[in-house]
C-alpha cells in the first residue's frame, strides 16, 4: 500500500513539473517569435511585403542557395 501511495506522488509530482516545463516553452517560444517577426519587420522586408512574405522569400532563397552548392559541389567530383 505505501508503494502506490509513493507511486502516486510521484505522478502527481511529475505532471506538474511537465506542466510548468511546457508553460515556460510556450512563454520562451512566443516571445522568441515575437523577436523574430520584429526583426524580420524591421529588416529584412520588402516594401509592402508583410512578415509572412518575407520570411517565405527568404526560406526560398535560402532553399536556392543551398540547391547551387550541393550542385557546385556535385560539379567538383
């Protein structure tokens, strides 16, 4: 009987500590990307791109950067 009544504490215990855990990663995430959205902005859009926009342009350039090195690397051997 004691068992489950440890058993059961430490279950109680650990939902808790994951339940504070995900509280403080949705906190950190979402000021992360509050960050990132200001920034991308600030910097990095076009006139009258919005935030969205721009990061897709950038995810698509990035995405092309990396397609010419794997193909100039390809070129080399």
């Amino acid at each position: 009987m004691a068992k489950s009544k440890l058993v059961k504490a430490n279950e109680q215990i650990a939902e808790k500590v994951v339940g504070g855990y995900k509280k403080i990663e949705d906190a950190v995430v979402g000021s992360y990307q509050k960050i990132e959205d200001a920034f991308v902005d600030q910097y990095l859009t076009h006139d009258g791109e919005s935030v969205e926009d721009a990061k897709a342009r950038l995810h698509a350039e990035q995405e092309e950067r990396k397609a010419q090195k794997m193909d100039s690397n390809t070129r080399r051997n």
